[in-house]
C-alpha cells in the first residue's frame, strides 16, 4: 500500500487554457479546433461530456483513434490487466501478448502471401518505417505519393504528404507526387485513366525510371475524405511494379473495418499490397501503430539496426487485441456499413436544401461535406465551413475542418454510432447550417 498523496488536477477550462498557453511549444499549442477552449473530462463509446458535464456527439473519434468506442470496458480491462502484470517489455525480450496480436493481424491480410509485423508507436514511424523498408528491398530512392495525401509529421513521412500546411523545412527528398483521382474536383475529372497515365509519365520525367513504391491511402482522411475510385489502387500498383517498385497501403485512418464493406478499405478494389501501415484506432486511443509486410519484402531489414521504444509495448497490444475481437464480436464493420448509409443519406438531403453544399461522400463511417462558394466553379469556402463548424459546436457535435483547403467537414466517428445518433446528428448539422442565414 502506497502513501502517496494523489495528484491534483484543475479541470477548469480557463486555467488549462492558461498551462497550455505558457507551457506548450507553439508547435502543438496552435492545432485546435475551435476559437474559444474545450475540455473534455470523460466519454462513453460514442459520446464525450465536457468539464461542464455538456454531452456530445464524437464524430471525430479523437482523430480516428476512438474506433470501438471510448472507455470501452472490454478493452479498458485487457490493459489495465496486462498494465498491473507489466507494464512495458521491450521486444529485445519475448513477451506472448504482442506475438498473440501479431498473428491475429496477419490472419486479416488478403490470403496467399506470408504476413510479418513490425509494431511502432504511431502511424508517422510505421510511414518511416515503410519508406526504408520499401528503399531496402528495392535498392531503388524514388517514392512516389498523392498530391493531398497525409501520411504524417515527421521529418519522412511530411516527405511524402503533398499538403502545403503540414510541410515544414528539411524534409528528405526523392520524393515524386501524383494527381489524386479526386472525382469531384480532381484535375482530370472523373475516370481513372488519366490519373493512371500520369503515373508513367511522372516516373519517366521525375525519377531514375526506377522507384522503390508508392504510397496510397486507400481512403484519404485529412485530404477531406478523397476514396480511391474503382480501379485506380490495382492500376496504381501495376505501374508502380512495372517500374522496379512495391505497394504500399496507408490504412491508418481507413482501417479496421472503418469503410464498413472490409476489414481493410485496399479490399474493395482486390489489391493486394506488398506492405500495409496501420495506427490510430488500433489501440482505441492506446498508442500503437504497425506495418504488416508480405515476409520477402521485410527481411533485408534485418541486415541493420532498428528499433521502436515502444513499439510492441504490451499494454497497447492488449487493447489492440481487445479490438479486433470486439470488431468481430460486436459486428462493429457491419454497424459502420449500417449507419455509415443511413448517414449519408441524410447528408444528401442537406445538400438538397444548402447551397452552401458542393458535394457530400464517403464510405462506413468515414464521411465529409465539402462547402463551394459556388456550385459550378466549386471554389472552396473554407469561410463557410469555418462558420458552420463553429454551429455544430452548439449543436454538441465534434468533427473537423478538413481538405487541402479546409473547406470540408470530416465525420469519422467512433464505430458504435448508432442509427439512433443519425437523426440528432443530421437535425444538429442542418441546424448549423440554417444559422448561417
């Protein structure tokens, strides 16, 4: 029995304001969403309550980490239970919980190939770490990505995202990007063939002609919700092996059954590729992240040191398989399939009586409104999606601004959302946008 005094915690919104304000780098103080301060104290799957004990709706899942739901006892209770036997095992020594996950992730890989996994901290190392082992066993420099992808803040992984906002000075190069098949407002416009012909031609203009792979979100998430339409990852993977290269699938916010009709959203268009990297709802807000590579392509990693503080902690890989037994279960993919539906049927509706709505789209519970100043031009109006964001607060519903032009609303929601939740969602979100006038 300890005699420790416990820690004091100031939950009012004010004074935490006021901490981060004096104490956080302005690189981590200055993402918030809101203009005026939140504090959320406690949340139950799909719903969050305030430091006022206000309830919302979560259409955020805490950036996608949230994907069973919060505090959900089943996975609280794995890692509490591995946290009070051991609490962290680096995997210098063998620890049965994170060889117990690894097995059950590779048995949800497309069947044929043999899978390997390698767990890291977040999904920004398992991008690094994807980029090297890509580089490794093809001997070849050049990547190639999508023009609004996001694969992550540090130093390799802003390499290869192509939004202006999250890049920063000194990033490494070779490097190469791509249109993305956008099919509302992409520069080729709808189809796929031109996306796919720009593929050959960037790598005949931009690389040595020969590329260690590409990096595809099967569904980009901060892009503003951008899903790869039917052909283009199966092409995109063609091109990229024809040139010397691999396939990589980001499925860090598109995973776990998110996009409701597969486990992984690369599924829908039959691809199989050489590496998948995996984070966020994989833990249930838990750090843990993962690349999961066909065997061949990981091993010449073994020829040099690499290793991840953290990566494989136990703790993490204990709410880790909580959630892929819950997913199965609880028939989590089939509800986000469900009300995914049923949502953006509704979103429809909205476009139908705000002209204010350019497009409305996703797939499961990954889902976007996008806001135009006109209908025709489609010209962004990061303005109006400001605007309407600020609403929805009012309404108890959390989501974010998202798009290369912050013009896009993005729901991706904890994956228990009921259908129940769709009506308060859809009347909270029509009333935003009704008071803007």
């Amino acid at each position: 029995m300890n005699n420790f005094a416990p820690l004091q915690t100031d939950w009012s919104t004010g004074d935490t304001a006021r901490r981060r304000d004096k104490y956080y780098a302005a690189s981590q103080s200055r993402f918030v969403p809101f203009k005026d301060p939140i504090v959320f104290k406690r949340g139950s799957m799909q719903y969050l309550w305030d430091a006022d004990d206000q309830k919302y709706i979560d259409l955020l899942g805490m950036n996608v980490c949230i994907s069973v739901g919060h505090s959900h006892p089943k996975v609280v209770t794995a890692a509490m239970e591995q946290a009070e036997t051991l609490t962290h095992c680096t995997t210098m020594f063998y620890h049965p919980t994170p060889a117990h996950l690894a097995e059950e992730l590779a048995a949800t890989m497309p069947r044929g190939p043999d899978w390997v996994v390698h767990f890291t901290n977040s999904g920004a190392e398992a991008i690094d770490l994807a980029m090297a082992m890509a580089r490794t066993y093809t001997g070849n420099l050049d990547l190639l990505a999508l023009r609004t992808a996001y694969h992550g803040p540090t130093s390799a992984a802003q390499s290869v995202t192509g939004i202006a906002a999250f890049r920063h000075p000194g990033m490494p190069g070779n490097v190469s990007f791509v249109p993305e098949p956008n099919q509302y407002r992409g520069i080729f416009g709808k189809g796929i063939d031109a996306y796919l012909n720009e593929i050959e031609r960037t790598i005949a203009s931009t690389t040595s002609g020969k590329v260690a792979g590409m990096l595809v979100e099967s569904v980009q998430g901060y892009g503003g919700i951008i899903e790869m339409p039917p052909g283009y990852m199966s092409g995109a993977a063609e091109r990229v092996r024809t040139a010397g290269g691999i396939y990589i699938a980001d499925e860090v916010q598109s995973g776990f059954g998110r996009t409701g009709d597969h486990m992984w959203a690369f599924e829908a268009d039959g691809v199989v590729p050489e590496i998948i990297v995996m984070a966020k709802g994989m833990g249930n807000g838990f750090p843990l992240g993962a690349v999961v590579a066909q065997k061949h392509i990981a091993e010449p990693m073994a020829e040099k040191f690499l290793f991840h503080t953290y990566g494989a902690n136990p703790t993490s890989c204990a709410a880790g398989r909580a959630v892929l037994q819950i997913i199965q279960e609880d028939k989590v993919q089939e509800n986000a399939k469900a009300v995914g539906a049923a949502l953006l049927e509704r979103l429809n509706d909205l476009k139908n009586r705000h002209q204010a709505i350019g497009d409305v789209r996703g797939r499961g519970l990954m889902l976007a409104i996008e806001m135009v100043k006109d209908r025709n031009t489609k010209e962004p109006d990061e303005n109006v999606t400001a605007a309407v964001f600020e609403h929805c607060r009012d309404q108890r519903l959390i989501l974010s601004k998202s798009g290369p032009h912050r013009s896009c609303l993005r729901m991706v929601p904890p994956m228990c959302l009921s259908l129940e939740d769709v009506d308060a969602v859809a009347d909270g979100l029509d009333k935003a946008f009704s008071s803007l006038g």
